[in-house]
C-alpha cells in the first residue's frame, strides 16, 4: 500500500523565495491598513452626523412639549374666565 502512495515533491524555500513573500504579505497589510484608515472616517462622519440628528431630535421634542404644556394651560385659563 505504501508502494502506490504519490510522493509528494518538497518545495525549496529559499530566502530570496522568502523575501519575496514577506513583501507581498507587507503590501497586503499596508492595504488593509489603508482600508480601515477609511473606515475610521466614514465611522467619524457618521458619529457627527448622528450628533446632529440627535440634537435636531431633542429640540424638537422639547419644543412640542412646550406647546402641549402651553396649549393645555391656555386651554384651562380660557376656561377659567
């Protein structure tokens, strides 16, 4: 059984082979470093721009609670004269 086994050819890794591959695996990473440089901006503009949504949010909902409150007490003082 061992007789009809393929033997499998051993590559020879030498160090020019080695240096090769070291800087392709280096440009690679320099390229995910790049993509997610990009990513951390897009994440800052979409924190800023929900700031501003919810500060949008916030004063519109202080607002219709003021009018609500200020339309009820109109509403009660009318009554009252």
């Amino acid at each position: 059984m061992v007789a009809s086994m393929a033997v499998m050819a051993r590559e020879a890794w030498t160090d020019e082979r080695l240096d090769d591959l070291r800087d392709d695996m280096n440009r690679r990473f320099d390229g995910v470093d790049r993509r997610f440089e990009e990513v951390k901006g897009e994440i800052a503009e979409l924190r800023a721009e929900m700031n501003s949504m919810q500060r949008t949010m916030v004063i519109g909902f202080v607002s219709l609670f003021a009018s609500i409150v200020v339309s009820v007490l109109g509403a009660t003082l009318v009554t009252q004269l």
